[in-house]
C-alpha cells in the first residue's frame, strides 16, 4: 500500500470516529446500549479473530498469559466504556460528546505519567491546562454558577467518565501490545469486552426483540461494526505500523471536526458559541501537548 493511499485512508479512518457519534445516537434512540454494544462488538471481535487466528498459532497461549491485562483492556475499552459513552448520546448532544472525548489525549498523558512513569515536561502541563479549561467551558456551557453549584449536564459526566476508562485502555493496552502486538491485543480485547457485555445484555432483556429493530437501527449497528470498529482500527494500527504512532495521532484531531459537523447535519444540533470555543481550547491543548510526546495510540467512540 502506498503512503498516499494510507494517509488518504487514515483521513478517512478520523471522518469514520467523527460521523459514528450521531451515528450511534441514531441506533440508541431504538435499541438499548448494551445490547446495541454488543451486537455491536460481537460482529466485530468475530472479524478480528479471523483475522489474527490465520495469522498466528499462539493467540491461545497469548490469551492465558496476557488474560488480566485483556481483562482490564475489555473491560474499560469495550464494556463499561460503552455503558457511559452510550448513555452520554441519550442526555446530551452528540456534538458535546465528540468535544468532549477530543479530551482523551491528554487524560491518557497523565495517566501514563503516573503508572508508566513517563515524564510530564513545562510545555506539556501548559497543553494540559488549556485541555483542562476548554473541558470546564463545555460542561458548563461557559457558567460560572453551573461550576458552583455542579449542575453539570450527566451526558457531559458521563462522556468525560468515558474518556477516563478510553485512556487507562490505552496505557494498558500500550503494555500488552509491547508483548503480543497490535492486532491480537484488539482482538482477543474486543472479544473479552463482548463476552463480559453479556449478563448486562441479558438484563436489558431486549435481545429477544432483536428480529423487530427496524432497519436504521440495523444501519447504524453495521457502520458502528463495520467502518468504525473493523475498517478503522484496522487502518490506524497500518498506519502506526508505518507512521509511528506520534505522526499517526495528528489525524486524531480531525475527529471532533467531523463529529460536530455531522451532528449538526445529521441530528440537526446547534452549538453555543462558547461550546465551540471550549472545543477549540481542547484541540489547542492536544496539540501542544503532543508536540512534546509520542502520543499513546488510541482514540475511539
């Protein structure tokens, strides 16, 4: 594959993370999260074990040395991120939950700084606290009186909670993929996080309604599984493969773009000027912050 052709896919890749926010709260408005997770992961973790099983014979022995570290990856990547990312699209906009998650850089930057010991520079904490600022605007609309009396929109909460869980995947997942790789960690992640979906699926008790989902619900479950998950991560691990990951991360930052502008066409969603300024501020602190790092390599929805 040329470089052109991977950089044009990546591009692609970032425009697929961004749309499949109002996607997702398409799907959520006619099945429950759970289930729509774990459809969701099921068809996916079936495409990505395929895959890494014609590849290699030890993603057995892989799985039992590795279990804990997948666990924990399955579990905050896939399963309870699922649960506050997807209940954050039912009480706030789909636009806000995009700003929001462009957060995740930085949050992965201070975890890592604290459990892999990687070093936090002057210029880094600058990028931090701007990050840390626009978030504040976005949650509290740019009021001081919802700061003081944390009155807080719980789709916004829940969204940054989502965040946290996306960051300590990827910090965990930077260690496991150092001893089995790119794409079993995925894989054998993915597949866990499903199978650990199941009692809450189970709980919901809609996956016996599951032949009368009406066929956008159906749309938005195959893109989520499809371009979001499978085509996407397939290409960004290629790209970080070829890239690195540092290089690889700045497309990463196109997704709050995409995002909002697809909420606003698809969901018909309007921003406050002071949201907007607030994603601005976030953006702005990602990029100052990871001028100075190799960026650990994950962002999803």
């Amino acid at each position: 594959m040329s470089d052109v052709l991977l950089l044009f896919l990546l591009f692609l890749t970032t425009f697929a993370w961004g749309v499949g926010f109002p996607i997702s709260k398409v799907g959520i408005h006619y099945i429950p999260p759970f289930t729509f997770a774990f459809i969701r992961f099921f068809i996916t973790s079936i495409l990505f074990i395929i895959i890494v099983s014609n590849r290699s014979n030890d993603i057995i022995n892989n799985l039992k040395k590795h279990f804990i570290g997948l666990s924990v990856m399955g579990l905050s990547g896939i399963t309870i991120y699922n649960f506050f990312y997807l209940y954050s699209l039912k009480f706030t906009l789909a636009s806000n939950s995009v700003l929001i998650a462009s957060f995740n850089p930085i949050i992965t930057t201070i975890i890592a700084a604290i459990f892999l010991k990687e070093k936090i520079s002057g210029y880094m904490w600058i990028g931090i606290a701007i990050s840390f600022f626009g978030v504040m605007t976005i949650i509290s609309r740019g009021s001081i009186s919802t700061i003081e009396h944390l009155s807080f929109n719980i789709g916004d909460l829940f969204m940054l909670t989502a965040t946290f869980l996306w960051a300590i995947y990827s910090v965990v997942g930077k260690t496991v993929i150092n001893s089995i790789g790119h794409s079993q960690s995925v894989a054998l992640s993915t597949l866990l996080g499903t199978i650990y979906l199941i009692p809450f699926v189970f709980m919901e008790g809609s996956i016996r309604h599951i032949a009368s989902y009406p066929l956008i619900a159906w749309g938005s479950i195959m893109y989520m599984a499809l371009v979001a998950t499978f085509f996407a991560f397939s290409v960004w691990y290629k790209g970080v493969e070829k890239f690195g990951a540092s290089k690889t991360s700045i497309f990463v930052n196109l997704v709050p773009v995409f995002g909002v502008m697809a909420s606003s066409f698809m969901l018909h969603e309007h921003l406050h000027t002071v949201v907007i300024f607030g994603g601005i501020l976030v953006i702005t602190g990602v990029l100052i912050t990871n001028k100075t790092k190799k960026a650990v390599i994950f962002n999803d929805n």
